[in-house]
C-alpha cells in the first residue's frame, strides 16, 4: 500500500490566468458542527456512506499568475491549528515559486484557517507581498473594543488575527477594499457565531 498524501498542488488556467491550488493540509471536524439541518438525519446521510462522525476538511489557498503579479488568495492556516496544517509555504515551494515572489495576498476573510500562514515563525511569510483585506474584517478582528467584549470562545480568533496580520500592518502591507457587505461574525464556522 502508499500510505503517502496527494500532491500537495494542482494547477490549472483560468483564461491568461495560471492558478496553482496549494494545499495547507487538512483537519478532522465534527460532521454535526460542520454541517447544519437535522442531526438524525445528517448522522443517517454519513452512516450511509461510511462516513463517521468526524470528517477530513482540506484547507487550501490559490496562487494567481497573471502575468504580472502573483496574488495569493488566502494564506491558509499554518500552525494555529494543529501539526496537520501549515503546509503551504512549502507546497509553494514545490509548485516552483518562492514566498518573497508573492505581491499581494487577498483574504476572503479573517479566520485562522485563512489567516494563520501570514507568519512564518516571527516573521512575515510573505515579505514583499501587500494584504488586501475587506475594511469591515478589519474593523471588526483588528478592534481592541471587540477583543475585550468578546466570549472566551472567540478570543483566540481576534489573537490569531492580531498575531497574523499586525507584522503587516506595521509594515504598512495592509491595504483595505471595500466587499460585499456581510457581518463578519456570520462567517465563522458553526458553533462560534454567538460572539458577545
């Protein structure tokens, strides 16, 4: 047998586009925490599929050549959630680029599985790259005001954003854009929506 894991990248074009899908890793999550709708019969769907209770999420980002830039979207979650994570920079690696290549990182959100490889140990993970992320994001995991009237619960999520993005900040690579107007707190995942 090849108890080995898959390529830890995939590329493809999108029109000119060259996009190299980098794998961070993966996690077990509880299916009924993942999943929502009724309990009995999600467990019933697994069961009929020899899924168990636990099932395997893969974290993954996108590296965007376009020819002139390179724009990674997401950063994955590097070593904020557990030893089966933190493989992107690596599989970048692989792929044939390097981290310092990297001119801009788009986050889609601020959640440690997003934000995590932002930092290589101390340091930036992406030097040269410049963070794009939605100003409302921003606000809301950046706030000092939200971080001390949050649950217990949330408090290691707005600590992960600090610790992730404020090497950037101070650096000046944070460059805010407007998005689609949604609540932050509506797109954690489930069992962390209750915030105050």
């Amino acid at each position: 047998m090849i108890k080995s894991d898959s390529p830890g990248f995939f590329r493809l074009m999108v029109g000119d586009c060259e996009v190299t899908v980098l794998s961070d890793g993966k996690n077990l999550l509880a299916a009924a925490k993942l999943l929502q709708g009724d309990t009995a019969r999600i467990a019933d769907a697994l069961k009929s599929n020899f899924l168990g209770e636990q099932v395997e999420t893969s974290h993954n980002s996108f590296l965007v050549n376009t020819g002139d830039k390179l724009v990674l979207v997401d950063a994955g979650a590097g070593t904020l959630l557990g030893p089966h994570t933190g493989k992107l920079l690596g599989n970048l690696v692989t792929a044939g680029y390097r981290p310092e290549q990297v001119d801009e990182v788009y986050l889609t959100h601020m959640h440690a599985d997003h934000i995590g490889g932002l930092m290589s140990g101390n340091q930036r993970a992406f030097p040269n790259a410049v963070v794009r992320a939605d100003t409302r994001d921003v606000d809301y995991w950046l706030s000092k005001e939200k971080h001390a009237g949050c649950s217990a619960a949330a408090k290691r999520f707005f600590e992960a954003a600090i610790a992730s993005l404020s090497p950037y900040m101070t650096a000046g690579k944070i460059k805010t854009f407007e998005g689609v107007p949604t609540d932050p707190r509506n797109s954690s995942p489930a069992g962390l929506r209750a915030y105050s």
